[in-house]
C-alpha cells in the first residue's frame, strides 16, 4: 500500500504575525514555521496504517520554496519513508495546488491521500475536495477516524459534521482530510531525526509539471484585526440592558 500526505509549511500559530507596514503581507523576518498542524495530523495516521498494513510506504508531498524541505525533514523524522518537495517561490493557490498533486498522483500512483482539512495561513478548505474532483475518487473529508478494511480496497470514515457525527463507506483509492481529533501526533525521535537525513527528498520544480500557477484572486491589503476594547464593570442588571440596547444594539 502507498500513502500520499501533504505537508504545508505555515507560520507557527503561536507566533505574534505582524502585517508590514505597507499592508502588502506579513513581517516574516524572524517568524518561525512549522508543519501546518492538520497536515502533522494528516502525517500521524499515515504512519499508523503503515505500523498496521505491511509493506505501506508513506510519501510526503510539499509545494513551496525550497525552505520548505525542513518540514519535509520533520515529517521524515517521524516516520515517513521518502518526500517530494515541489518547489515554487510564488504563492501558489488552491487549484493549482490540486493541480499539482494531481500529477504526483498520477507519477506515484497512491492507494490514499490523506491531507490536512485546512492549512491554517489561508483557511481555504479546498484542495482536497478539488484534487477529489480532478483525479474523480471518492472522498471522505473532517475525518476523524479512518478505519480500513482487512485487503486495503476500502474503508470508513466517521466525519466531523454540523450535526455530529457521519459514517462514510468508501473504496480505495480515495482523498481523506484530516481533522483535529483524528489523533495525536508524535514526536520526531532522535533516532528519527539521524534517519530522515538520508531518506529520498525529490524536487521538482512546478514550472516543469506545465500547469497554469498564475493566481486567479489578488489579495489587495492584510490588516491586523481591531484592538479589543476594554471591558467595562456594571452594577446593575438594568445597566445592562441599556447597554445592550444603545451600544450594541443586540436588543
């Protein structure tokens, strides 16, 4: 079995983001980057279906500059067998990344693809279901467990919904998003941090795949969201509903 699994390279969540000055983007000097969260999920239960199903090879798939081989290396550490970097120094949107994938798909011929549902610089929640859509697989996505069944040709999928929980059957090869409570990702050893030093990292550069990467939406300013203003103490109930009624206008 062969399991494809996207890394993103993203600002650490708990990293202060500054928008420069000139609101064309954010200050990335001295930012520190980390594996998008969901992906690391995505990564994570990869390695668990590899520890249950003999012979699994696990892939790693990354689209961006070549800075982005450190996640790719944080993701080797923990377990996966070899990683693909697709380098663009350009931001690259999410069609064209499931353009991308689309032809690593149809070079590595997976069995699975497992994404993060999101990557948290964008929250764009759409190359998943895109790539689901151009390759014409099945699709399960906000999983938050993937049980597959014993000859690997299918499997359920219970996703996060609106309304609770839902059970997808689905047969392989599939697209599966990962979603927060899906598991809990390990940490690289130190063993695994020597090893992934030697394993296979392949870059391609995205110009060679002859796909369109010219961006179809301009971002025209980032600004960094209002101050909060600070709260204000009331004695009575009744103050209260004033207040709700004049400033905020809820009632």
């Amino acid at each position: 079995m062969k399991i494809l699994v996207t890394v993103k390279r993203v600002p650490d969540p708990n990293a202060t983001i500054k928008v420069r000055p000139d609101g064309a983007g954010i200050v990335t000097e001295g930012l520190k980057y980390v594996v998008n969260p969901f992906d690391e999920i995505a990564i994570e239960e990869a390695l668990r279906m590899k520890e249950k199903i003999s012979g699994t090879e696990v892939v790693l798939a990354s689209i961006g500059s070549k800075a982005s081989t450190e996640q790719l290396r944080t993701g080797l550490a923990m377990g996966a067998d070899r990683a693909i970097l697709v380098v663009s120094e350009d931001e690259v949107e999410p069609l064209a990344v499931a353009r991308i994938l689309q032809k690593l798909v149809e070079t590595e011929k997976p069995d699975l693809v497992i994404l993060g549902k999101q990557s948290i610089d964008d929250d764009s929640n759409q190359a998943g279901q895109m790539l689901a859509e151009l390759l014409r697989w099945p699709q399960a996505t906000f999983a938050s467990k993937v049980d597959l069944s014993a000859d690997q040709k299918s499997g359920v999928v219970t996703r996060e919904v609106d309304g609770g929980l839902q059970e997808l059957s689905i047969q392989l090869p599939a697209v599966i998003t990962a979603d927060l409570r899906l598991n809990e990702p390990r940490y690289a050893s130190l063993p695994g941090i020597m090893k992934a030093r030697k394993k296979e990292l392949k870059e391609i550069p995205a110009n060679d795949l002859g796909i369109d990467l010219k961006p179809r939406v301009r971002v025209l300013k980032f600004s960094p969201p209002p101050k909060r203003e600070a709260g204000k103490r009331l004695e009575t109930v009744q103050e209260l509903v004033n207040l709700l009624h004049t400033e905020a206008k809820v009632i």
